[in-house]
C-alpha cells in the first residue's frame, strides 16, 4: 500500500477560520473576513498582532473545538481503504497544543491509529510516498510527492501539485471520487 501523510492545520482541520474569528472579533482591525482570505495573516497583520496571535495560538484549548475541514472526515475514511494515512503536523513550537491536537484527532477522526500520527518539527524527516500539506516549506523538505492544499498563505505559489479541497483530494487519490 502507498502511504500518504496528512497535515493536520489548514488540511483536515480548518485552523485559518478559527484565526479569522479571533482577529475580527478580539483584535482591533479594519480587515474584513475577505480581506483576512486573500493572503496569509503573516502579511496582513502586525508583528504586535502576530505576536499576540501567537500567544493565543499557545494556549491550551485553542486546537480543541477548531473545525473539521468540510469532507476530510470521509474522504479520509475512504482513502483509508487504498492507501496506509499517516498523519503528521509540526506543532513542536506549540507545546500546549499536544493534548488538544491528540484529542481532536480521536474524536474526528477515530479509524487512524494512535501508531500513524507523528508530532514533529521539520517534515524532511517524514518517509511516504505523498504528503497533502499547506506550508510550501513543508513540501520543500519533503523528499515524496507533495501536494499543496490551497490556503490564503499559498496562493501564489505554483511549484506544487496543487488542490483546493477535500473534492479535489478525492478525484486525485481515490479510483472512483
Ligand atoms: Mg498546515
């Protein structure tokens, strides 16, 4: 079986809607949520908005209630029955998010065992045949095929293979979408 490897932020789990609300509802700003979809929150926000954003970001609780991304959950259970998942989201640099990510992953996500999650930092150290990311960098130390899962922080990068949503995983990967 192919192994395939998911990114967990802004691929199964819809982290920039959780972010878009905490800007427009706690932070003082003029960006509506359009605004905050047509680029990365690293270009439109201040660095003492990114800063705090961070803080937020690094407190327990703040991963637990994100939701899924729209057909993840069942794609990912189809895919399951063609290719070996893993899962593998670089949280190392939010240490409080462990727990909080592990559960989501339980509860969303009950078919894939603890055995095939992977809590890491660089993704160079990840060995499968695919890997459905959001961050270029990630794709870029990545030595398999990567797979950029469009966000409002990729979309002018063009080096990847390049989906847009879970439908798009679907016609790629699976025999019969
Ligand atoms: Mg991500």
């Amino acid at each position: 079986m192919l192994r395939l490897t998911l990114d967990m932020d802004d691929v199964m789990a819809d982290t920039h809607r959780k972010l878009v609300n905490v800007v427009l509802n706690d932070f003082a700003t003029t960006y509506t949520e359009k605004d905050l979809y047509a680029k990365g929150l690293r270009e439109l926000l201040h660095p003492k908005q990114l800063n705090k954003l961070h803080k937020i970001i690094d407190t327990p609780g703040f991963f637990a209630d994100i939701e899924v991304m729209p057909g993840a959950v069942e794609t990912v259970h189809k895919l399951s029955g063609f290719y070996e998942i893993f899962v593998a989201t670089a949280c190392m640099e939010f240490p409080s998010s462990f727990n909080d990510k592990f559960a989501w992953l339980k509860r969303h996500f009950p078919f894939i065992p603890w055995t095939n999650v992977v809590f890491c930092g660089y993704k160079s150290i990840i060995q499968s045949d695919y890997l459905i990311d959001d961050q270029v960098r990630n794709l870029v130390a990545f030595k398999g095929n990567g797979v950029l899962f469009s966000a409002p922080h990729n979309l002018k990068n063009n080096t990847f293979k390049r989906v847009s949503d879970w439908k798009d995983v679907s016609e790629l990967f699976l025999p019969i979408a």
